[in-house]
C-alpha cells in the first residue's frame, strides 16, 4: 500500500502539472507585466526598465522582456516539479528495497548466512546465546549497514538471496536494468546535493517513473516467488 500510495502521489503531481500548465502560463505572464510595471517606476530601475532605453531594447523590449521573465519561471516551475517527482519515486523503491530485505530477514533469517559468515562473535554470546539468537544479532547489524549502501547495491543483494527466475524479472515488455537504476540514482544524487544539475523533462521523468515502479512490483515478485508470501497477491 505504502508503494502504490507513493506512486500514485507522484503521477498525479506530474498530471495535476500538466493540466494545470496553461492556466499558469496566462498567470505567469500577468506576474511578469506586473513586475516589469514596477521595475519600470522605481529608481534607479526606471532608467534601465524604461521605454527607448538602450539595455531595455536589447532585451527585446517590453514584450521580449515579459516573455524571458515568464519562461524562466515556468522553467523553475517546471524543473521543481519533475526533480521533485524523480527523487520521491527513488525514495519510494529505495524504501520498498529495505522493506524487502527486513521482511527476508523475519521470513527466512537463514537465507542471509552467506553473508554471516565472516562476521565475529563474542565467545560470551557463544556460550550463554545459541546459534538463532547470534544470527539475529549479526542480522540486525547487517540490515543497518545495507541501509547505509546506495540503493543499486541493495538491489544487487536483494536479487543475491531472491535468485529470481528470468520470467518474473524480465517480461510483458519490461527489462530489468542495473545500469539504468545505477544513472537514475547517480541523477538523483545530483540534483540533491548539486545545483547545477540538469533536471528532467516532463517527458523524461514520467519514463523513469513508470520504469521505477515496474521495477518495484518486479522485486516485490521476486520476493514472492522465493518465499511463497502472500502468492495470491503476486502480480
């Protein structure tokens, strides 16, 4: 519910703004003559913003400077809004990639031992904790490291332990892509911590959207497939 309720909430961002998109356009524009208005009443302002002035003509006039005005906030509007949808629906499949792992843990701890078996115990936990008591500590420690990792390695391990078959992960037109889950996690790395990054295109962050969330129903089937939870809901 958590996965279908986070996808939902970003198609219908990207919707709202595509619908919504002309009536802002005609208000953007009313912002932009009302703010050259301005500018063009106000000292020392006026002499830049005023009719006949040399830098005001270069830029195109009243006309040509209202419409740079206005695509360059729509522009903003714009990039806000996908950057905003292409890192929510990374933080979704991100999240739903944890989720899988922890439920792996609680479903079949022992599937986790390979990569238990070069961790320490204390010979006090061997004496006075058995063997499943060991492993849950270990496995509570390893959950916590692979939260820290970058999401494609977590994907890596998730299909590690799931071993899914070649059906359930590729089919009815989709492929599954580490290299393409790597670039869109790399493209939100950067448009977090970069300013300079370039955002996508509306067109762009619907495809990486819809391919994310395929993605996410894939390694939820996978889980399924493994470990016989809840077949029936399996897509």
């Amino acid at each position: 519910m958590r996965v279908m309720t986070g996808y939902g909430q970003v198609k219908a961002l990207l919707s709202t703004t595509s619908i919504s998109l002309p009536a802002a356009r005609e208000e953007v524009l009313r912002e932009s003559v009302s703010n050259l208005q301005f500018l063009a009443s106000r000292s020392p302002l006026k002499e830049i913003f005023s009719p006949g002035s040399k830098a005001f003509e270069a830029m195109g006039g009243f006309a040509g400077t209202v419409k740079v005005m206005a695509e360059n906030q729509l522009t903003f509007y714009l990039n806000a809004v996908t950057t905003a949808a292409l890192i929510f629906s990374h933080t979704v499949l991100d999240a739903a990639v944890t989720d899988f792992c922890r439920v792996i843990a609680e479903e079949s701890p022992e599937s986790w031992d390979s990569l238990l078996d070069n961790k320490t115990a204390k010979f006090e936990q061997v004496r006075s904790s058995g063997v499943d008591a060991i492993r849950c500590q270990l496995l509570d420690s390893l959950l916590n490291q692979l939260d820290r990792e970058s999401l494609p390695r977590r994907i890596e391990r998730l299909l590690g332990i799931c071993k899914p078959s070649d059906l359930i992960l590729n089919s009815e037109g989709y492929t599954f892509c580490a290299e393409r889950i790597r670039r869109i996690d790399d493209w939100r790395h950067q448009l977090v911590h970069h300013s300079g990054a370039v955002a996508p295109t509306m067109e762009e962050v619907r495809e990486e959207v819809d391919y994310l969330e395929v993605t996410t129903y894939r390694l939820m089937s996978c889980l399924f497939e493994r470990f016989e939870i809840f077949p029936d809901l399996s897509p």
